[in-house]
C-alpha cells in the first residue's frame, strides 16, 4: 500500500504573515530552512515579504503620537499686567504662538 504525505493548506491573513516573517527575522536561519521547519513554501515566503514590504512603503508616513509636555507652572500674573507671549516651535516649521494683553 502506497502512502503520500500531503501538506494541509493553510490560509493565513496579512497579519499571521507579519508574526510569521517577524519570527523569521528573529531565527538567524536561512529561508528554505526557516520555510521548512514552519511548513510553508519558499514561493509562498518570498510573495508575502514582498507584499507586506510594498504595502508598508507605500503608506504616508504617520506623524508621532501625541505627547503630553509639562511645561511647569506659569507665575500667576494679574490680568492688568503686562503682555504675556508663549511660543511654541512644533517642528516641521509649524511654531504656535499664544498672546494675552
């Protein structure tokens, strides 16, 4: 009697490929070894790096999250005082300017 072994196909998403890459990354082993020890194809690997890589080069660059920034407590001034400026540089050539008085 003649037995074959048959791979199962497993279809996984763009994420399961990013961990799956990420993992390769990561084991210091040469593609076909890598490829093997996980029970995926060589052709397959090589497709999705490819398209993850053009995916994320072909998205605008976001901009760095929000961070609070405790510019400590401004000396109580009273309202019929002088002027009071602050000025803020944001980077990028955007500076915001606040002016009372």
């Amino acid at each position: 009697m003649e037995t074959t072994s048959r791979r199962l196909r497993v279809k996984r998403g763009a994420e399961q490929w990013r961990v799956l890459l990420s993992r390769f990354d990561g084991s210091g082993l040469s593609v076909a070894e890598f490829c093997a020890r996980e029970g995926i194809s060589d052709s397959s690997f090589h497709r999705w790096r490819s398209r993850l890589r053009a995916a994320s080069s072909s998205q605008p660059e976001r901009a760095a999250p929000a961070v609070f920034l405790d510019a400590g407590v401004l000396q109580r001034v009273p309202a019929s005082a002088a002027r009071l400026e602050l000025a803020l540089d944001l980077g990028g050539g955007l500076q915001l300017s606040l002016v009372r008085g």
